[in-house]
C-alpha cells in the first residue's frame, strides 16, 4: 500500500531554523529547561497544599 505522492527524493531540500546560531540554540534550550523545571515546582507545591488541604494539617 504505497499512497505517498512522493515518487522521489532526488534534490529535496531541508530548511533548519536557528541552525547556524548557537547562542540562539542555547537560549532556547535554557527557556525550554526554565519552562520544565517551573511546571514541576508548581506541581510539587500545588500536590504539597493540596495534599495538606486534604488531610487537616
């Protein structure tokens, strides 16, 4: 079951953002890291009062 329209990949071309920008590179990455780490200490501190709530303490 062949249903790709692409017959060929003879001169496909590929375009990368930022890709000759490493300091851009590293902005990103620290930004996506940031963005990790602060999801995972909301969810610490919202399951920490929760949990508190929950248990009358």
């Amino acid at each position: 079951m062949n249903t790709s329209p692409i017959t060929t990949w003879d001169g496909a071309t590929a375009y990368f953002t930022f890709a000759d920008s490493p300091a851009m590179l590293a902005i990103i990455l620290v930004l996506a890291v940031a963005a990790c780490l602060y999801a995972i200490g909301s969810m610490v501190s919202h399951e920490n009062a929760a949990s508190k709530k929950l248990n009358g303490k």
